[in-house]
C-alpha cells in the first residue's frame, strides 16, 4: 500500500547530547560529554522539527530516569499543531480507571494526539521503588486486567471487575475519548504474548537482526488470529544516517570511541539484573564487546552498550537506512520510532535524507492537512 509506513520520532525527556546518553531502564543516566538538559524549549525543538519533517508522532518513556511523561507532552501539546505523542505509562503505578480519565482528558484538551505505550516494566528494583512488589508474569497479568478495564471504560461501559490484581466497581467515565487513543505494547516473554494478542492495536518490538523481528511477528500474529483480531506491528530503532555511509559510520565510531569502558561495563552488570526479556536480547546482541557491533547489515549494536532498552541503530547512506526501513516494512512492520544523538540534529538528517527515498518509493507520504498553507505574501510585490 503507498505510504503505508507511520513514522515516529523520540523526545530524550532525561537528556541529550553529542555522544551517547546512558542509563535508563534501572541503569542511572550519564553521558559522555556534552549534556542538554531535558527543558520544555529544547524538548518543543525537537518536537516542531519532526512535526514539521512530517513525522507522526513522537515517544516519550517512562521510568525514574526521566521527566513525567503525561506532563512533559501535556505542555508540549501547546507548543505543537498536529504532533501526537506517544506517552509511555506503566499500569499498577495508577488506577485503570484514573488511567482511562486521564487519557480520555488528554484527548478533549490535545484535539486527539494522544498516543499510549503501555510498559509492563522489567527492573524489579525500580518497580519496587514505586510500590511495586509484582513478579515479573503477575506484572504481565496485571496488565492485561488493567487494559481490560480501560478498554471496557473507553466503550462507555459500566466496569465491575474482580481479578487478581486488579479491582474496581461500578467504573465508568461520563465523556469517554474522542478518539480511542491506540494502544502501543511491547514485550518479548512468554507471559507478554497473550497480553499482546487481546489488548494491543500494535505490537512493538525492539530492533533485532530481521529474521528475529520476523519470528516475533508470526509469534503474536498467531496469538491474535487466534483471538479473531489483527495487530500493526512496530520496531523501534536509533539512527545514524549521513549523505555516504562512510560519513554515516566514521561517526557512530566517534560515538563508541568516547564510551568509557568502566562505564560500558557497570551499565552492563546493571542490565544483567533486568528480568526483561527483550532486554536479555538486546543484551545477547553484543555481550557487553565493542568488537563485531554490526549485528546485521547496517543495524549496528553499540548504543546498547551503554543504553537500556532499544540498543541498536540502522547506521548507513540514506539508501542504505531506506533500503532496511523497506525490509522491516516487507516483514510486516508498520510503524518506526526512530531516534539519534542528538536527536535535534539526527531528526533534519534522518527527515531530509531517508524519507524522501521512502516516498519515492510509496513506503511513506507525510500525514495530510486538514487544510492547504496559504501561500507567504511577499511585501511590496508588484500587482500581476
């Protein structure tokens, strides 16, 4: 289908810089030099460049490393005209019923441009460093009784609910959301698919080797074809791009060349303790090496050396990133977060390199306007 590919841009909400950020994920953030602070200006540049790029949407995570996501986005909506965010949001920290009022508010005040990511969570100590004492699988079924009460709210049904983890009666909203904001899910465990397959409208993964990201598509394909539903599917992705791939890779070598390699290292015994799994794949990607970091053609593993969460990065030419971009799309993926260091910057070169060769080729087309631009009135030009 022609312009089928929904792509999405990052907001570094902890931080951004010139080289890698670290941490996240349970891992404390640092750089290795050259820091911007996460403030709502630096934040609304990014944001305007991707809207303006033509980008769809923007993620914003979760977690104590970074700033609040609902509030982060809710003042950049004022600071934005068509941008949606995809705010990341962990259930057992709120209410469901708390949960589907704020989105439902966030939809009346935004005009709609909400986006929900909802993150299970991975890092038993940050999570009880919330209150949250769940095992990992109780988490994940947690989730999926806290999803169906959202879900049920956002029909405008009256919700009585009795589960194991999740209680409410006589739950209901007065204004439910207009529109129902999608619902974005993640996980790579056995306890993750069933969650996915009955409350998710996509699915993403992080970026792994093709083939990988295929047998995570037909894994939960599956699950939901069993459950009588369709699912998008979505990767998330950092991204190096430059006019030659030469250009392209002599700076993600600047990037790992600045890595300390007792920062590479505790950020790595720290990711060790993670009960994720897409963690632990992400972790089996580069075992801690900074040798042999192409894991695939042009997917590159060295932001994961120092980075929780999605730890890899399409580096290349432009046709080189577009070409992958088109063979994730073929797998079945629909919809990219990319980001870049800094991601100011990465976000003009990503946008005026790759997704020009993605519209030439069909793959993507910005979102359309309501209404056409009037054309700039030139002062003092002469009456035709």
């Amino acid at each position: 289908m022609a312009g089928s590919i929904a792509m999405h841009w990052f907001l570094p909400t902890y931080g951004d810089s010139r080289q890698l950020v670290g941490g996240g994920h349970g891992v404390p953030i640092g750089t290795a030099g050259g820091a911007r602070p996460a403030t709502v200006g630096y934040l609304t540049q990014i944001a305007r460049a991707a809207e303006e790029l033509g980008f769809v949407g923007a993620l914003t995570p979760a977690g104590a490393w970074c700033e609040d996501a609902w509030l982060t986005t809710a003042m950049l909506v004022a600071h934005t005209e068509r941008l949606k965010f995809l705010v990341a949001f962990r259930p057992g920290l709120v209410s469901p019923t708390l949960a589907a009022q704020m989105a439902a508010t966030y939809q009346r005040h935004s005009g709609g441009r909400l986006l929900l990511n909802v993150v299970t969570g991975g890092e038993p100590a940050e999570q009880r460093a919330y209150g949250d004492f769940l095992d990992h699988d109780q988490r994940y079924a947690r989730t999926g009784e806290f999803l169906q009460v959202v879900r049920a709210l956002w029909r405008g049904e009256t919700v009585d609910l009795d589960g194991d983890h999740v209680k409410v009666s006589g739950a209901r909203l007065d204004r439910v959301p207009q529109p129902v904001p999608p619902i974005y899910f993640g996980g790579s465990s056995a306890a993750a698919g069933p969650v996915a397959a009955e409350s998710a409208d996509v699915y993403l993964t992080w970026g792994e080797p093709p083939a990988k990201v295929a047998e995570k598509i037909a894994w939960i394909r599956g699950l939901a074809q069993a459950q009588g539903r369709e699912i998008r599917f979505g990767i998330r992705l950092h991204v190096i791009t430059r006019d030659t791939a030469e250009e392209a890779w002599a700076h993600a070598g600047n990037l790992l060349a600045a890595l300390d390699p007792d920062v590479i290292a505790g950020v790595q015994k720290g990711l060790s303790r993670s009960e994720s799994e897409g963690q632990k794949r992400m972790r089996d990607l580069h075992s801690g090496s900074v040798e042999n970091l192409e894991v695939s053609p042009n997917l590159w593993a060295g932001v994961g050396l120092v980075r929780g969460g999605a730890g890899t990065a399409l580096v290349g030419s432009h046709a080189e990133v577009a070409d992958r971009i088109a063979e994730y799309h073929a797998l079945g993926i629909d919809e990219f977060i990319m980001s870049g260091h800094p991601h100011l910057e990465e976000v003009w070169w990503f946008g005026e390199g790759v997704l020009p060769l993605l519209r030439q080729r069909n793959l993507w087309s910005p979102p359309t306007q309501d209404e056409a631009a009037e054309p700039a009135a030139i002062p003092f030009a002469p009456a035709r």
